[in-house]
C-alpha cells in the first residue's frame, strides 16, 4: 500500500477552496456573458483573484505529482521483489 505522507487538512481545504473559487468565477463570467452586458470595473479583481486560486491550485498538484513520483517507483520496485 502507498504510504503518502500525512497533509495537513487546510492543505487539502486550500485546494478544494481554491478549485471552487476558479469554477465560481468562471460560472459568473459565463452566465455574465450571456445575460448581461460586461462587468468591466469587477473584471479586474475577479482575474486577480482567479489567478491567485490557480496559482495555489498549481502548486498543490505539483506537490502531490512529486509525492507520487517519488513513492511510486518505491512500492513498484517493492510489488516486483515479492512476485
């Protein structure tokens, strides 16, 4: 079994929270777009603060992706010594 070290939980939170802030932005932008004529002066923190979620997402799935890197080949290399 792959022992992935131990996140804390508002490791996993800021992920989620920031996941859902991009889809909720983007919602609005959407639904904007089709209903409405352009917030142009609410653009601008709206872009801010979708790039700050984004950024954050980013680095949390580079986090787990070098997670996995690196215990993956470990429980590969174990799974072929007991075959």
């Amino acid at each position: 079994m792959l022992n992935m070290p131990k996140t804390s939980k508002s490791a996993s939170d800021s992920f989620n929270e920031n996941y859902r802030v991009l889809k909720e932005i983007a919602e609005q932008l959407r639904e904007q777009s089709q209903h409405e004529d352009p917030d142009i002066d609410g653009l601008v923190p709206k872009l801010e603060k979708a790039s700050r979620a984004y950024s954050l997402c980013v680095q949390r799935l580079e986090a787990v992706k070098k997670a996995l890197d690196e215990h993956l080949p470990k429980a590969a290399k174990s799974a072929k010594k007991k075959d």
